[in-house]
C-alpha cells in the first residue's frame, strides 16, 4: 500500500511538511525531485500534519515533488553479501556493485536485556603498547578516540582494523572527507581485509542529513552478524558530525536547544549508539571505536563530554600519540591480571615516573636546578616517548613489557623504580 | 469512550480523549498488535500528553489508546529482594528468558512471583484495630521477616474480620478481610500496588537523623560522614570515579537492605553488580549480598520515559521496607540522567525552558525525591530509615550547573570528585576540603577539625611552593605540607582493591587515627628538609603496610611498634595548636 502525495506544504531547511493520512512515526517516503529522488524519515505527526527529514537535503525541492510513503521504517539488507561492499550513508552502493535487497533487517532496534549481557573477558591485542601496556582494549568495549582535527585519528582507526583479531570489520563514516574515504578503502585492501570488510560511507560532500543514519545501518549490520556468533569490530568516524547533524535538524524542528545548540536528547541520542557494543551471553559481540573530534581542543564541549560518560574509556590523541594522562580503558582490570604478572605494575609503574618526568620538566622550564633524579627522569621521558608512545611502534604486548623493562634498566636503579621486588628479582636486566 | 492518538513527536503521542482522564494515569497505545505502556503528563481541553515507556517507531495517527484509571504504580509484597527490575519493574532475567537477546516492546511481566509459596504467620487475630501500614503477619524473606501489612492507601482505623491460619500461601491467596468505618471489606493479599510518585507516610513520625551510617570508608566515616535517614551526593566528572564508589558503598554499607538505582548509565556496569553480587558474601550474615539488594535498572539505551520512573519505583520499594523497620540505602546512578530525562520531555512538551533548557521545575523535584528519606518511628515504635545517595553528572565537570546546584541545596552532605585527584590515581577522589557533611560521624569533632586544618595548611604550602620552588620554602612550612600529605597518603585514601583496606570497620578508624593524631600534633625535629622527607618517606612506607594487615594481627601490633618508635626518635613536644587537645 504505497500512498502517493503531490503537494509539499512547507519546506525549511532539511525538513519538509505534507498533509497525509494513515502515515506511521518514523516511516520512510521517497521524495522525487527533478533532481532525483531521496528518502525521507517521518520526524513529527501532528493530526495530518506529517513532518519529514529528507536525506538528500532540502535544497532544490520544490511544493510539487511527489511524496510517496513506503509504508515501512528504514531497513537494510543484512546477509554474507555485505561483505567487501561499500555503501553510502542510506546503504545504497558505492561501489557500483548490484543493490542489496534480500532479508531486510530493521535499524535502530530495542536495547539489549542487560541479563543477556556478560563480563567482557577478551583482550583484543593491537600491537600499540600505549593501548595494549597501558590501556588495554577489550572486547565488546565501546571506546571513543578524542582528537582534534588534523590529528591522524584515520589511521590509528585502520591500523587497529588491520590488526585487531575480529571476525568482521564494519566501518561506518560521518562526513568523511573523500580522501580518508580513499585512504581507508586502499588501506584495508592492501592489509588484505576487504573482503570481511563492510563499508557505510557518508562523505563531506554528501547531504549532511544523510549522515544520521550511519551508526543505526552499521550497527544494526553488525547487531545481526554478533548474534550469529560473529565478533565484530564497528569503526565510527566521526561522531562529531553526526552530533552536528542532530542538531541542525533540531533546529530546523524549533527544538529547545539545551547546550550550544544541541538538543536535550544529545546524551540519549549517543547513548543508544554506543550502548549497542555488547557480548552477548553464548554468542558474538559488538566492539565499537569511535573518533570524537573536540572542537577547539576542549573536552567540555557536549559531544566528547556527552560521549565521555556513555563510553567506557577513551584514547586522547595529541600530537600524533595517544596520550597517557586522561586516556583511560575502563575495562582493562577485567584482562590485565591474566596477561602476565608484570603487566599491572608496569602499567602503573612508568606511568608514575612518566608523571615525574613531566614534573621535572616543568621544573626545568621555569629555571629551576636539575638533581641527578631530575636527570635520570629526563632521560627517562624522552626513551619512553621515543619508544613506547610513538605510533609508529608496532610490537606485541610481551616485547613492549620487555622494551619497558630495557629501557627502565638504561635509566634507573631498581630500587628507584618503586615496582615490587619480586618483580625486580624476575625481570630486571642485568646491564654489563 | 473513544481515545485516539493525534501527534507522534519523539517518546511523546498527543491523544484526543472522550470522558475522563487524569494526571500521571497510565494509559496503552495500541499498535502493530502491541500496548505501549505510557503515562499522561498534561493534559489540555480533550488533548492528554502521554510520555511513551517504549519506542514509538510505527506508531500512527488515529490509532486506538486505552486509559487504565490507574497511576503509574509498582506491586510492593515479599519476593522483591534480590530481583533486578527495569524502570517499570519488569524483572529482567524473566524478560530474557521470555524474549531472547533484546528487550521487546509492550511486554510487560509480573513483578512478583505468583506461584512461590510463603509461610504466613499472622500476628493479628479478628477484631483486632488497626490501620494503613499496621503489620497484620510476617514471612521469611531471605534474612528478614517480611511484614505483611495494611495498604498503606486504606483510610482510617480498620477491624480484622477474618484472618487467615498460619501457613503456607502464594501473593494471590486472600490472607486476611479488613472492615473499614463506612463498613466496607477489603480482602487481603500479601502484595498490593503503590503510586511510585507519591510517597508513603504511614509513620508514627519523623525523627532527626542522627546516627552514622557506616560506609567503612575513612574519608566518608571520619570527615564527611553520612546519617541513617540523611541525603548526600556525589557529583564529579567522567572517569573520576562515581560509579565504583556507589559499588563500593553497596557492598560495605551497614544497612538492612541496598536498592541500586542505575539509571540511565553504562548497561556494562549494571551487568558487573548483576553477575559479581550474588558471588559475593555479606560479612554480617554470611549471606550472599544479593539477598539484601534490588537493583532497578534502566541503562541509558533503554527508553527516556521509563528512566525517569525508574527512581521513583526504586525510591518507592525503599519506603515500604522502612516500613518493616529496617534500614534501606538507596543509591541512584545517575540523578543526572534523570534530570536529563525530564528536560527532554519538558522539551517535546514546549515548555518555557529554564537554565540549560532544563524544566523550571526541575529543584523543586529534585527536592521532592531527596525528601523520601528520612528517618521514622512507626506506628508500632519500630524505627525504619531510608538513606538517599545519588550520584550527579555536571557537564563538563563543572559543579555550577543547574543539577548539582539544585541538589546541593537540599541534601546533608556533599561528596565532590575531583578529576585532578583521579588522573593522580588518588582513589577514592573525593576531595577532602570542597566536600562537605551536616551529619555527625564516628570521630570527635575536635580532631577532624585539626586533621581538615593540617590539610588546608599543607595545599597552601603546596600551592606557595609551586611557585617558589622547595629551595623558597621554610623548613616548618615544608614539614605542614609533609604532614598534610601524609594524612591524604594513608588516611584519606583508600585501596578498594585491598582485602584489608577496602573496608574499614569504625573501631580500627578510631584507633588509627589516633596514632596519625600523634603525627599531626607532634613538633618534630628535623635537621633539613631531606631529613624530613626521608623520615616521613619510611613512615608513611610502614603505614600503609599497617594498613594492609588484618586488624589486631600480630603483623598489624609488629607495624605499630615500628611506627611509634619512629615517631619516638623525631618527637620533641605537641605542636602549640594542638595542646588544647590535651
């Protein structure tokens, strides 16, 4: 039953109004302009008075374009032909490749019954040390990066794609500019991942309206691949625009705006996103990393202060590293006991005298003298940043715990160290 | 009667209704062959605003609502311990047996299980008088005698016509028939519903709290304590550590029962207190700690409307096991959320925002919810309490948002975390001076005073020495801040993940923070400042070793030999500020 209306009763911004009967919330109509046509989501029932968000953008439509309902909410297809294609931001091919159309799927479904959720208990290993050391990635973890713009959040995200041992990748990008889109594309091709690869790709250039639809078709996508005992890592890049969109159409929608513009609903809206990472009791699981961009560097900005307390950690990364202050995987303690039993103190251990060393430098910087301890910890911060938190290192957890070790025993004494003397008995490097 | 819906926008339909209806009334939205569970929120000519407790994908113009007469209640009898309920008191291990994976929408299952079978014992007999909230019989319920009382909604003073023998019954079977003065019956059963908004005031009075609750925190305990019966909360930014010590509190609370509140947070959180509490014994009774807790839980991917039930459902079920006399602590994570959860009705409602687009109404709920605790004496003399401690979100970190602003003015004590405390992994980050408490705690005010001084003199120092360097710094001044951080170093903070000193039992706090006294108060002689450093370096070393020993141990006397000869060798008088403690 596919209902047809010719006259447009309003158009503002991204948003347009038609009179129309037996209409549902949130079902779909395709809005057919002359130039070309574009789904539209049903945002706001009022008597006959139907409101919808039009995907491709208000620009150019005209009060008679034709509006016909579909009579359905937004679905996408979800089999194991997704696999190596790419898709725009309302899951049409972008690859030139046939439309999907077999076993539709809804998107945006109900949470998950925190009763079927459990533990998380499974490192996923990256090769980073400042993520595996420090700040342990796991499982089913929902964690955002927070960056600025200019930073290569990119391919930090690609590099843990290619490295991270998942069964899936789902990547979904929100105002992606066209040459990261490339970027990612010959990246995951050349790691040889394409092919257990999906992509949801809404560019720059796309309508920005476009964009809001990303996270729901991915992780619907992946929701379904974790229940069929699949393990799932979603990459959402980045979220700031999909934030920015919500709030152009809340504001289009004469929403009272909360903070800086943004709707009331920003936290629940992210919320639903993010909660989908899950491991599911007897089947697979949804990891999810984000890119958070902070406008103007500031973490008190909605989106990463909203996001700060929906994830279970983040990543800051500043000046190419990720950051160890304010960097925090709050999942860690669930796999960092089994790793192996230097991990911990380690992980706390440099940590500490990494934060010396910043004291020392500080110190140094306003003119005071340097002790030999002030020395020893200058020494130490320039190793530790030259060998642990570049990005460029690429080890695995074991060799970066011995590279600690190394570097420790260039720099220090052991009792200077402040780590357990067991430890000290079973790792410390005899220096000849 | 004919009702139908005429808007959809977000969680909330607009419905042209014929006949009567009335605030916060629960009504159904039938769709797609499901009813949606929703609530009325204002109502305007014949146009009702229900705020939806479901996703409203699919819902449409005209279709048909159902309105129950009822407000939106919970069902309050034995078999509530130990559950996990969603905002609405839908027990979620039944839902997922029920539905698999996900929670569907318009399935809505007994809070209580109708076929276990309790033994009643009553302790009325006919023709006795009694009335709302009067015991009329008891069962076992896990550690407690469940009392089984008069509904607190019945008026008046009632006769027991019929009681029923002591026995074995189910929550359906009919246990007593009370008359009331117009000569009306009422049968009843052991469970009946509540209006969650409206508090339950069948006490005696209420009394002043005045009692410590035990947190086995030190700083909580000796600085800012916390009273049976009071409010506090616990504001902080991302990452500093809220949800841990509302965890931390849960299980080492001296109370009778625990309801966790998780509202709107993390499902992940939720999921650890689920799967680790029933693993986990209580001290006390040698009992598993679920058998004392509720956990009502209503993470931030489930729907807004019923986030914002979910702490009135759980402050509700807290009040009527006051009721029985026993002491109830109720933890809300977060009350932001909450909050959060009104403004965006408040938004679809149109409404005139106030700060941050927040209802202006948001105080004086706010205040509405801390005010159910209290401490009362009932009618039968028992006393009954219900603690309050909710966690409060600021945006960004900073406390003079509208929340916490208005959730200061009426609780008794306020625990701010500080985000500086825990990137420094000085757990737990309360921090020691902005935190506050008007309730008493389990040490002499006089010493607090002196320890809180020593602090406040030892950040200033430390905040002087930031700019002049240790080299500008007078040896006594160094020796404040010496003191200060020895008190945050082994006092103030705290090893959750410690055996020995996660939980701290008050007898100990009192003892050891005699012997940091003697620290604090001592003139101590010192040559330089590496001296002084060095010493409290060794002392500080063998303290949190103390620490870490089992209370009393030989280990524990061993270490406290150590330290007070320590302090023997430095000590050559009590500081001048100090004397009058004597």
């Amino acid at each position: 039953m596919q209902k047809v209306y010719s006259k447009i009763e309003s158009i503002s911004g991204n948003v347009i109004t038609v009179t129309a009967a037996g209409v549902r919330y949130k079902e779909l109509a395709v809005v057919g302009t002359r130039y070309g046509s574009s789904l539209a989501e049903v945002i706001r029932l009022k008597r006959d008075e139907v409101a919808l968000q039009v995907f491709n953008g208000g620009r150019g439509v005209s009060t008679g374009d034709e509006v016909r309902f579909l009579g359905e909410p937004m679905k996408v297809s979800f089999s194991d032909n997704l696999l190596g294609r790419i898709f725009d931001g309302s899951g049409r091919p972008r690859d030139g490749g046939p439309e999907l159309t077999d076993s539709m799927i809804e998107i945006g479904g109900p949470s998950v019954n925190p009763a079927k959720r459990i533990i998380p208990r499974r490192m996923v290993r990256t090769g980073i040390p400042m993520i595996d050391l420090f700040n342990t990635l796991v499982e089913s973890q929902k964690l955002p990066i927070f960056s600025v713009s200019g930073e290569p959040y990119n391919e930090l995200l690609a590099r843990i794609a290619l490295q991270a041992e998942v069964d899936l990748i789902i990547l979904g990008g929100m105002g992606l500019k066209y040459d990261d889109y490339l970027f990612f594309k010959e990246t995951l091709e050349k790691g040889g991942v394409l092919s257990r690869t999906v992509f949801f790709v809404h560019t720059a250039s796309d309508p920005v309206v476009e964009s809001l639809l990303v996270p729901d078709i991915a992780l619907a996508v992946a929701e379904n691949f974790a229940i069929h005992g699949k393990r799932v890592l979603v990459l959402l890049t980045d979220m700031t625009n999909f934030a920015d969109a919500m709030k152009e159409i809340a504001i289009t929608m004469e929403q009272v705006p909360s903070n800086r513009g943004y709707p009331g609903d920003l936290y629940t809206q992210l919320a639903s996103r993010y909660e989908k990472a899950v491991d599911f009791d007897g089947s697979g699981s949804i990891t999810i990393l984000g890119v958070t961009t902070m406008p103007g560097d500031d973490v008190t900005h909605p989106v990463p202060d909203n996001t700060g307390y929906i994830t279970e950690g983040q990543f800051y990364l500043r000046n190419g590293r990720i950051e160890p202050f304010g960097s925090l995987s709050r999942l860690k303690q669930q796999v960092n006991g089994d790793t192996r039993p230097d991990h911990r103190a380690m992980m706390d251990g440099m940590i500490k005298l990494y934060a010396a060393y910043k004291e020392s430098l500080e110190k140094k910087s306003m003119g005071f003298k340097m002790s030999t301890w002030d020395e020893k910890l200058l020494t130490y911060g320039d190793m530790f940043e030259r060998e642990m938190m570049d990005l460029s290192v690429n080890i695995p957890l074991e060799s970066a715990l011995d590279k600690g070790w190394e570097i420790l025993a260039s720099c220090f004494e052991p009792e200077e160290t402040g780590l357990k003397s067991e430890l000290i008995a079973e790792y410390w490097l005899n220096k000849v | 009667m004919i009702n139908k819906v005429i808007g959809v926008s977000g969680n909330m339909v607009s419905v042209e209704f014929t006949g009567e209806a009335s605030m916060n009334e629960v009504c159904y939205i039938i769709t797609g062959g499901k009813k949606l569970k929703s609530e009325v929120i204002r109502i305007k000519g014949n146009v009702a605003d229900v705020q939806v407790f479901e996703m409203t994908t699919g819902i449409g113009v005209g279709e048909t609502v159902e309105f129950t007469g009822e407000l939106l209640s919970v069902q309050l009898g034995p078999g509530l311990l130990g559950q996990v309920y969603d905002g609405l008191q839908n027990p979620l291990p039944k839902l997922a047996a029920e539905c698999g994976f996900f929670l569907d929408r318009g399935v809505y299952l007994s809070a209580l299980d109708e076929t276990k079978v309790w033994k009643f014992t009553p302790s009325v007999e006919a023709g006795a008088k009694v009335e709302a909230g009067e015991q009329i019989g008891f069962v076992r319920e896990g550690i407690f005698n469940h009392w089984i009382m008069v509904p607190f909604h019945l008026d008046g003073v009632l006769t027991v016509k019929r009681i029923v023998a002591a026995g074995d019954y189910t929550i359906k079977d009919i246990v007593a028939e009370v008359e009331d003065e117009k000569g009306d019956l009422h049968p009843l059963t052991m469970v009946f519903n509540w209006p969650v908004k409206r508090a339950i005031k069948s006490y005696a009075e209420r009394l002043k709290p005045s009692e410590t609750l035990i947190t086995k925190l030190r700083i909580i305990d000796t600085f800012i304590p916390v009273a049976k019966g009071g409010t506090y909360c616990i504001p902080g930014p991302f990452g500093a550590g809220k949800t841990v010590l509302q965890q931390v509190t849960s299980r080492n609370a001296e109370v009778d029962v625990v309801i966790v509140a998780a509202c709107g947070e993390r499902a992940g959180e939720v999921v650890e207190t689920l799967k680790e509490f029933p693993e986990l014994i209580d001290p006390k009774t040698g009992r598993s700690l679920m058998e004392r807790t509720i956990i009502i839980c209503n993470t931030s991917s489930m729907p807004v409307a019923a986030r914002e039930a979910s702490v009135y459902t759980a402050v509700t079920m807290a009040e009527y096991y006051r009721q029985m006399g026993l002491n109830v602590l109720l933890l809300a994570d977060s009350t932001s959320r909450w909050a959060q959860a009104m403004r965006e009705m408040s938004g679809r409602l149109e409404e005139i925002p106030g700060e941050e687009a927040f209802p202006a109404y948001l105080e004086s709920l706010i205040a509405g919810f801390y005010e159910r605790a209290g401490i009362v004496r009932l009618k039968s003399g028992a006393i009954g309490s219900v603690t309050i401690g909710g966690t409060v979100s600021p945006a960004g970190g900073n406390f003079e948002e509208p929340v916490t602003q208005a959730t200061l003015k009426v609780v008794g004590a306020f625990h701010g975390l500080s985000r500086q405390r825990s990137d420094a992994r000085k757990y737990p980050a309360i921090h020691p001076l902005e935190s506050w408490s008007k309730y008493k705690g389990i040490i002499d005010e006089q010493k607090t005073d002196y320890g809180r001084s020593i602090l406040f003199k030892g950040d200033e120092v430390d905040q002087m020495m930031k700019v002049v360097g240790e080299e500008g710094t007078s040896l006594d001044d160094y020796i404040i801040y010496l003191k200060s951080d020895f008190l945050d170093f082994v006092y103030i903070q705290q090893n959750s993940f410690d055996p020995v000193d996660n939980a701290v039992e008050p007898e100990r706090q009192q003892y050891t923070y005699d012997i940091i006294m003697d620290i604090l108060t001592a003139k101590l002689n010192f040559a330089s400042k590496e001296e002084a450093r060095s010493w409290f370096n060794k002392v500080r070393q063998n303290f949190l070793d103390y620490n870490g020993k089992k209370w009393k141990s030989d280990e524990f006397n061993k270490l406290e030999i150590t330290i007070s000869q320590l302090l023997a060798d430095k000590k050559i008088g009590v500081e001048a500020d100090a004397e009058f403690l004597g």
